[in-house]
C-alpha cells in the first residue's frame, strides 16, 4: 500500500526487518495470548504476531490503514477498532493482556498514562517509543531523566528498556532514537498508596517547577517543620526524591486528610 504518513498522528512505519524479528522475540508471543496491538500501522509486527497467535485485537485511528488491514487479513483471528487508542476502554477485552504497539511520539506520555489505568487487566506491554522517553520512564532519582513520569509508572510498573532501534529501521525516519521497553504491572500488595489521586497530585505540584527546593514547591502542602519530622530536607528537590518519599508523602497528606489535622 503507498500510504502517505500522517504527521497528525505521528506515523513512522517500521520498516526493518531485522527489528521486527528482535522485537517479536522480546515479546515472546505464545499461540493462547490475549494479545493487543496499539497502531498496526502498516502491519510490520502486525503480520508475525497473527502468524503466532490464535486471536490477535488492533486499535488503529487511521482510516485508510483500518481499510488496507480489512483487505489485506481477511482473517477470522484479527479484530480490527477502529479509533483513538486514548479513548479506548482497554477493560472490555477482558483479562492479561499482552499489549504492544510502536506508540506515536506525540501522544506516548497521555497514552501511557491511560495505560496505566488499566494495569490490573494487563500481563505485560512491550512498546517501541521515543529514546528519551523510555531513558525517563526507567530512570532512578537524583538524575535530569528522573521526573513526574518516571515516578508515576514506578509506582505502578516494573519496566525495563530492552534495546535501541536507530532511525534508519523507519520510513519516513524520525531525527531521533527509539527505543523498547518492558512494562509489568505491579502485585496490588506493592501498592502502597493510601489514595492514588492523593499521590498523583502531590507528585506533579512537586515536579511543577523541578529547580525549585521542596518547602518552595510544596509549601502548600507541608510547612518546613513537617518535612523535617518526615525525614525529608526543605532543600531537597524533587528529582531526589524516590518512588517510596513520595508514597510516604501522599500518605501523610492522606492521614491527615482522614483525621483533620
């Protein structure tokens, strides 16, 4: 098919095939899986993972592609949504799933945070997404990579990166880096946070000005005395901050929420 990529949707096709065979292999697509493809796009993972699986769903918002995919699988084991994966209510297609896509750039951050609402009905994801992306996503605290992001899909996520793909693997190629990343839900019992909403608010007022010392940026929230009866230093700044100081954080707020103090 000669399909025109769309940069309102942020299309880069894979086009190496030497990739796609590492990426099946990191996936490790069994014949039983519920498996789950975010933007087919012109079917480089899409045609492997059909020949793997008994059942294979896609959710591609491109008509054009959702019109080619019809005619080229005509396949009883493919189902295809048509839609915005942002929208997507991933719960109706039932429990573990293995979700995998080559995310668009432009929405991979909302994306995966949409994701992450739904972790409890997933196994694992595997998604190809921009390097830096992936580099913030895994990065530990005290370092430039290590932001609102990072501790967010910490909290709900065990993630590793597998492995960099270089621009020349796409058509049309994209100026930077991609890279793979594993995401495995966490055991509910890890999930520590009193109330998640809590938590996730606290997380971004305190990466809302990440230069800034912690009894700047949450002055609001905690005078200097309380951080210091936290174990936490007004100076500190967010980025040094682990996934634990923050749970730990959100708690007190949430104790205190409970109790009127």
């Amino acid at each position: 098919m000669n399909h025109i990529p769309r940069k309102r949707f942020g299309q880069n096709f894979l086009n190496s095939p030497g990739i796609v065979r590492k990426i099946i292999a990191a996936i490790g697509p069994q014949r039983s899986d519920r498996m789950v493809e975010i933007g087919p796009g012109q079917a480089a993972i899409t045609e492997p993972l059909l020949g793997a699986l008994d059942h294979l769903d896609v959710i591609e918002i491109d008509r054009d592609l959702v019109a080619s995919l019809k005619e080229r699988f005509k396949l009883a084991n493919l189902t295809i949504h048509e839609g915005d994966a942002l929208a997507f209510d991933f719960a109706t297609l039932g429990e573990r799933l293995r979700i995998v896509g080559n995310l668009p750039y432009n929405i991979s951050t909302p994306l995966l945070f949409h994701l992450a609402r739904f972790a409890n009905h997933v196994s694992d994801m595997h998604f190809m997404l921009q390097k830096e992306v992936v580099d913030r996503m895994v990065a530990p605290p005290g370092g430039r990579d290590y932001g609102r992001l990072s501790v967010m899909l910490q909290y709900r996520f065990y993630m590793e990166k597998l492995f960099v793909v270089p621009p020349g693997a796409f058509l049309p190629a994209p100026k930077v880096d991609s890279a793979i990343v594993r995401l495995i839900p966490r055991p509910t019992s890890e999930l520590l946070a009193e109330d998640e909403a809590v938590f996730a608010r606290l997380v971004t007022i305190a990466f809302s000005q990440r230069r800034k010392m912690l009894r700047n940026t949450l002055r609001d929230t905690f005078s200097e005395t309380q951080l210091l009866a936290l174990g936490v230093a007004p100076t500190t700044r967010p980025e040094t901050l682990a996934v634990s100081d923050y749970v730990m954080l959100a708690n007190q707020l949430s104790s205190s929420a409970t109790t009127g103090a």
